[in-house]
C-alpha cells in the first residue's frame, strides 16, 4: 500500500498550474505545482495485478509513474508513431484520455461512456511529443462501481522477434535479497518469457546456492537459474561477467541488476519492448527509488558534467529524492520534460550485445564510475542510453552512506581520474585535478588521515598507467582494508561508551558554537585553518579524551576542522570511530597530495593518449576471459 501513488492517483483530474504569459521583462513566469487533493486509497478494491475496483461516484487517475504511458521518450528513440489504448471495464462509468506536454500541461483527448462489459479502444498519436509529455486515463465510476479488468498500451506489430535476454546479478553476501528476487521473477513467469537465463554471479564468502531457500527458488525458475562463483572482482567484474556471458550464450541483450533491490517484473518487459523498437541499438536502463522509502526516486536521470567530471542532473528544474507521495505526476512539471543522459545506473540496465561487440565490456575498476564510463564510452560510439520512465527498481539508497570516506575512498579518486583521462573534453581535464587536491584537503584538516591515505594510493596508481588496473581488481580492496586498520578514524567501535567521555579545555569564545564561514571568507580562513593545524601542537588532553561528540549529519570539514580530537558517528548508525588531528600525518600527506596532483596536471596529455590507447585492450572479452578463467570458483546449473 505504500506504493500506491506509483500506480494509481486519488486526487482531482488537475495538472500543473502554468501561467499563460511571462513577466514584465519578458522572461517566462514560474510554473506552479501543487498536489490536489487525495482520497484514500482501500485495499479490498486491488482485486488482481492488474484489475481495480473504482467505488461508486468516485474518480481514479492512471497518471502515475508505472501506468501512464511516456510518449515522448517512444517518439524520440523508436520507430513506433502511433500507440493504442485498450481498457476493458465492467459496470457504468466513463473512460478519459488524457496527455500532456512538455511543460506539464494537461490535455483532455477523448471519453468514453461505458457499461456493462466495455473494451474501450483510442488510437493516438505520438506526433505532439517532440521535447515531453505522456499519455494516460482517468476512470469514473458512476450510480456502481466501476471495475477495470486490464489495460494495455499497445504498439503496431514487429516482423522479428522479441529479442533474447540474459538477466544478471552480481552479489557480494546478500543471499535474502537475491533470493527474494529470483522468487518474485519465478511468480510472475511473463517478465522471464524472454529470458534465456538468469545469471547470477557471486563473488561474496556467503553462497547464494547454500542459503535456507535456494532449492525451492532454483526449481521455480525450471532450469533457467545458473551461478557463477568468482573471486571478488567488484561490480564492474561482476557486470563484466554478465556482458561476456551474454555475447557467448547469443543473446541479444544483457539485463544488469544490483543485489541489493526488489524488482517491479513488469520493468523487465518494458525495457525489451523498448530497446526492440529503438531506431539504433540502444542501451536502456530503468530508475532507482528508495527501498526504505517507496515513493521516493532518487534521480530522473544524470548526466556527466564534462568540465568537472561529476554526475550532474540535465535540467535545474530536477530535483533528487523526488516524493510521489506529496507530488505525483500530474501535479509535477518537470517530470514531462523529456530527460536524455549521458548514462543509466547499473542497478537496472540492459545493454545490446551488439554494443557489446563494438565497445568491449565494462573497464576493469573494481566500483563506481564503471556504469557512467560505459555509457560515455558507447556514446562516442553513436549508441545512447535511455533512462525509460514506467521501468524501476527500489534499491538500497546511498543517500544514508559516506562512501567518500573510508574504503570507498580510493576507487571514487581513481576511477573519476581515469573516465576523466579518456573522456574529458578539455586538454587538462577542467576542475577535475584541482577539486581532487581540494578534496584532500577537505579530509586532512577532518583528521580523516585514512581516507587520504588511500586517495593518494589512488593519484599513485592513476600515475602508473593503465596497465595495472586488471591487476587490482582481487588485490587493491585488501590492501586498502589492511592499511586502514592502522588509523583511528576508520576503526568503529559499536557503542559511543566504549570511548572516553569528551570534554573541552575551553569554552567556546563567547559562548558561540562553530560557524561556517561565507563565501567571501572561505578562501583566507581555509588557509589560516590549515596553518593553524600545521604548526599548532595538540593537547594532551585531546589525545586521552575527545573534545566532542559529533554525529554523521555534523560531520562537515570545517566543523571538523576547529577540534584536535572527536568521537564521530558513522553514516549508518552502527558505530563511531575516534577522529584525532596528527600535524606530522597532516604535514606528510599534504606535501605528498600536492606533489601527486602536480604530476598528474604535468603528464595529463600523456597519460591521456595512454589509457585511451588501452582502453580497447582493457575492456576486450579475450583480456576479461584471462581474468575469469583466473577466478572462477566453480559453476551451478
């Protein structure tokens, strides 16, 4: 029930509030949205997975995420141009149609009264959509309840086949969700018709194929389940398995799933229904919404900001961590914006083989930044990517981790500088060296002496070329694990009692707490900071009790960075760990991070024409063969 207004919409038939002119000067007036009034939605009147009850006198809107139909994405990417809606209802009531622009606007299109057992049928077309819009239905029931059967969007017929698909999960010791997501797939049987296997590749210590379940999974999936047990080569050897499996068994897509998600099946049909029709092989990929928080989608789509080489959303307008909830589709402008990207999350995305076979497989990076350098890389190639609405997973969200702190640390430094090296536009990579340096800089006067260490590992290996990158893949992460145990900021402790009581030397100055400077003062009191911290000894004190206690929401660089020692909570509320500030550490690791990034912004054009020369090599099946012939484990069919 929570995940109601994702498929169905209480309120009043009313779309975005737009304004018909501009402003005195000409610029266009702001657009309004607002949510209409709801009713509650009843439980009892769900009678199937696809069929509804609307009560009597009351109004249902199918203009939501999963049900209404994003026109504009099918007339921008496929050769389909005229779509077909078909309702079949049972009892009086009348069927709306309903679309909208790229503005948000809504539009009446045609109604039906109908009575009795009614199969409503609307031709339409996709023509209006250039830049936005989508179509969907409203039903009201009238003196009795309406009831809706099942309704369909319906596309004109191929000649060839529905294309075959090999869906594949990576896992690292999440077996309750893998094996909830294998069950859901087996229950509805019409998401797997074109599914030639589902690959699940493992690489956790923990066996998918030894957990309480797995028997009774395997058998409802009638052969089509096969495991892979690997070494742990991080996503990117994960999805890369996937990739080269799917070119080898002759299929014409692989479906990329993460471990951590529940899937809505339907998404799996609508992702090949759309990549069949696409006018050039295309890949598709579907969105994320928040597991803990069903309504909430994380991101409508992202692109790659090329003169910083950070994720960007394409349109100032988006929001991240949009509420269904308090403003579903009608009443949300942007949202019919039609959205292109330079790249879709590899929680849920399907990629041709044919992309496959022209572009390689995944770069050898372990985690993060495999996903967006693949679809830069394909785009270069002249193959895009569609996030497609209507098609989701909800997924564990990243929004309650800090994976720029801690292990993680690394491959975010490393890897954004190696898509940086091959795909950045500008001759010295724009801001990308220079917000690495900052970000140093941010960790140190944190007394986050760990996590710099493993970005300055990360400068080191980006400055050795591309040759060693396949090398990593098993070794980097426990390296990175036995370095960090000798840190007192990257050791957690369960309980906040297991530290000593904090207590402050002083008072604050005044009795104000810490501040964080403007805009105008940044840059000087960043500099004064960093040399307070250089040549200020620490108390002895500090080095027996910390000076505070700060949770995760308060753990901000320059809060951090007024303290010689504090207790600081982890982003996920398991522990907390003991930050104290080191002027040796501080002074060593802040020469080096300058020397590294000095090098790097001296050799970036040569180290730039070595790794696009590599990247073919790297990203090749026989070198991704050599890797899995290596650390395959075993296999279960």
């Amino acid at each position: 029930m929570d995940t109601v207004p994702l498929y169905m919409d209480m309120g009043a038939a009313t779309g975005t509030q737009l304004p018909t002119a501009g402003d005195r000067e000409g610029k266009p007036a702001s657009v309004r949205s607002f949510a209409a009034p709801t009713k509650e939605a009843h439980i009892e009147d769900f009678l199937s997975r696809r069929s509804t009850l609307v009560r009597s006198g009351e109004r249902v809107s199918f203009g939501s995420y999963f049900n209404a139909f994003p026109a504009s994405y099918w007339r921008r990417w496929t050769t389909v141009e005229n779509i077909r809606l078909q309702v079949r209802t049972q009892g009086p009531g009348s069927v709306i149609v309903y679309k909208s622009n790229a503005r948000g606007s809504l539009q009446r299109v045609d109604t039906r009264r109908v009575e009795g057992t009614a199969d409503s049928v609307f031709e339409l077309s996709l023509a209006p959509f250039g830049d936005g819009g989508w179509y969907w239905f409203d039903l009201v029931a009238g003196t009795e309840p309406l009831v809706m059967l099942e309704a369909e969007w319906q596309g004109p017929a191929v000649e060839k086949p529905s294309g075959s698909v090999t869906l594949q999960i990576t896992t690292l010791n999440k077996n309750d969700f893998c094996l909830n997501n294998l069950r859901l797939m087996a229950e509805n049987p019409e998401a797997l018709e074109h599914v030639q296997e589902v690959l699940l590749v493992d690489q956790g210590s923990q066996k998918v194929s030894e957990a309480e379940g797995f028997a009774e999974v395997r058998d409802a999936l009638q052969g089509k389940l096969r495991i892979i047990n690997q070494s742990n080569l991080g996503g990117s050897g994960g999805f890369a398995r996937g990739m080269f499996e799917a070119v080898e068994n002759g299929s014409d897509y692989v479906l990329l799933m993460d471990d951590d998600i529940v899937v809505e099946p339907e998404s799996i049909i609508r992702l090949l229904t759309f990549a069949d029709r696409c006018k050039t092989p295309t890949i598709v990929g579907g969105h994320m919404f928040d597991l803990y928080n069903r309504t909430v989608m994380h991101t409508f789509g992202e692109v790659v900001n090329p003169y910083r080489f950070q994720p960007a959303l394409p349109s100032e307008e988006m929001i991240l961590g949009h509420d269904f909830m308090s403003s579903n589709l009608r009443q949300t402008s942007w949202l019919h914006r039609r959205v292109d990207v330079d790249y879709n999350g590899w929680w849920m995305c399907l990629v041709p083989t044919a992309v496959i076979r022209e572009i390689g497989l995944s770069l050898p990076l372990f985690i993060k930044w495999d996903d967006s350098e693949y679809g830069l890389r394909a785009k270069k190639h002249g193959f895009p990517t569609v996030s497609l609405p209507g098609s989701a997973v909800w997924h564990v969200s990243w929004i309650d981790k800090d994976d720029l702190v801690g292990w993680q640390a690394y491959f975010h430094a490393r890897n954004r500088v190696v898509v940086a090296l091959l795909h950045s536009p500008y001759e010295y990579g724009g801001r990308v060296v220079r917000e690495s340096h900052y970000h140093d800089v941010k960790h140190l006067v944190s007394m986050q002496y760990a996590t710099v260490r493993g970005r300055n590992w990360a400068m080191e290996d980006v400055l050795k070329g591309p040759a060693g990158l396949r090398e990593l893949l098993p070794t980097k992460l426990p390296e990175i694990r036995k370095m960090m145990a000798g840190y007192s900021d990257s050791v957690f402790r369960p309980d906040q009692d297991d530290f000593p009581a904090p207590k402050m030397d002083k008072p604050p100055r005044r009795g104000h707490g810490i501040t964080q400077p403007s805009k105008v003062s940044l840059l000087p009191w960043a500099a004064k900071t960093v040399i307070r911290q250089l040549l200020n000894p620490v108390s002895g004190s500090s080095m027996e009790r910390p000076q505070a206690t700060v949770p995760h929401q308060d753990n901000r660089w320059w809060r951090m960075a007024q303290y010689d020692s504090a207790v600081v909570s982890n982003a996920e509320g398991t522990g907390a760990s003991w930050y104290k500030r080191d002027p040796k550490q501080l002074r060593e690791m802040l020469a080096q991070s300058a020397h590294l990034h000095s090098v790097l912004l001296k050799d970036w054009r040569e180290l730039s024409a070595q790794y696009r020369a590599a990247v073919g090599d790297l990203t090749s099946m026989e070198s991704w063969r050599k890797t899995f012939e290596q650390h395959t484990q075993n296999e279960i069919k």
